[in-house]
C-alpha cells in the first residue's frame, strides 16, 4: 500500500499588489506550500479564522489596516508567525517588524533567490518559536499536576547544568520510553536521591570513625 503523502503546508500571502501576490504564491507553490492569498488585512483575518496558517507573508503598506496593524492584532489573539515585506531603505519599518515579533523580513522587488533562502529560514525560526511555546505548555501542565515533577526537573537542572525546558524533555522523553507517567519517574527520580544522600550521611559517619 503506497504512502500517503504528508500534507503541504498552508502559507498565507497578504499585498494589494495583485502582480507580486501571483508571482509570491507561485514561487511558493512550486516549492510544495498550500498558498492561501488575501489581498488586504481584513481579507486575511477571514482565512485565518477559517483556518491557521504555519506562516504568514504581510505586506506592511496596504490600504485600510496595515501590514503591521495585522501583525499586532495576530501577535495578540493567534499563534501565526509572520514576515514582512516592504520597500528598499525601509529602515523604520524593518525596526517595527521585529518589534512585533516578526521571524523575518523581505525587502521588495522580491526575486526567487532572495525570496527561498530568507522564506526558509523565517519558517525554521517559526518552528523553533512553535516547539519552545509547546514545551512551555507541556512543562507548566506538567508542574501543575504534581510537586514531584517540579522538584525532579530542579535536580535535572541541577544534577546536569541544564535549562528547564531541557530537562522537562529529558525526563517527559524517558518516561515515554518506559510507557510510564511523568509524575512516575519523577517520584522515582526523588525517591532514589533521597535514597543516595541517606547512603552518603551514612558513609562519611563510617568514614569519620
């Protein structure tokens, strides 16, 4: 039985330039994205309701609500990354864009070797920005559920000179591993120090006899 294939990644371009929006979505298409094109902000915000894209291209001068009035309205009610695309010498703006929280920034004319290089990476800061938030939620429901996993993650920290997130995963992945719950190997995790620190008292009171 053939494999299906993964599902193209759906991409959002947002110009009133109707030529650089055909010339965007074609580009894009060909590279294997699912494009999803609005010609103005409003028109943007009813195909994100209808459906989030894993990216999001904004024009920042458009008629009506702006590239970056859109931009902070996503940054405040969604979790869709976002570039910008603006003029040459737009200094200002590009300051903007990364005021907002922008993963990148394409000055125009865009040509298909500018635009793939800089696309990708915006894309691959989005997913790094999409897994640490996912992590995040993962780490803090996990602390919520049970003292034990927070203090197993402390002498994770601790034990190994790590981050938090870092040593969430580490535990979250050994616990999977064994099909266990964190909570589990987090209790065992605690019970075998408090285990070893009584083996330690009781060895440097041997060794001072």
């Amino acid at each position: 039985m053939p494999h299906s294939l993964p599902p193209k990644r759906p991409i959002l371009i947002v110009d009133d330039d109707p030529l650089l929006l055909d010339f965007l979505g074609e580009v894009l298409g060909h590279a294997g994205y699912d494009i999803l094109k609005a010609s103005s902000a409003e028109q943007a915000l009813q195909l994100i309701a209808q459906r989030e894209p894993d990216m999001a291209l904004l024009d920042i001068h458009m008629p009506g609500m702006t590239g970056l009035e859109l931009a902070k309205q996503l940054h405040a009610t969604s979790s869709v990354p976002f570039m910008f695309l603006s003029g040459r010498g737009d200094a200002d703006a590009g300051k903007q864009a990364a005021s907002y929280g922008a993963v990148g920034f394409l000055v125009k004319p865009v040509d298909e070797k500018q635009l793939m290089p800089a696309f990708a990476a915006g894309l691959a800061r989005a997913d790094e920005i999409r897994q640490l938030r996912r992590t995040e939620l993962n780490l803090n429901a996990a602390l919520a559920a049970g003292r034990e996993t927070s203090l197993a993650v402390g002498l994770l920290m601790c034990k190994f000179q790590t981050d938090r997130n870092t040593a969430f995963e580490v535990l979250r992945d050994h616990a999977r591993s064994n099909r266990r719950k964190v909570n589990e190997v987090a209790d065992q995790l605690l019970a075998a120090e408090e285990t070893l620190n009584g083996l330690h008292a009781a060895f440097s009171q041997r060794l001072k006899k």
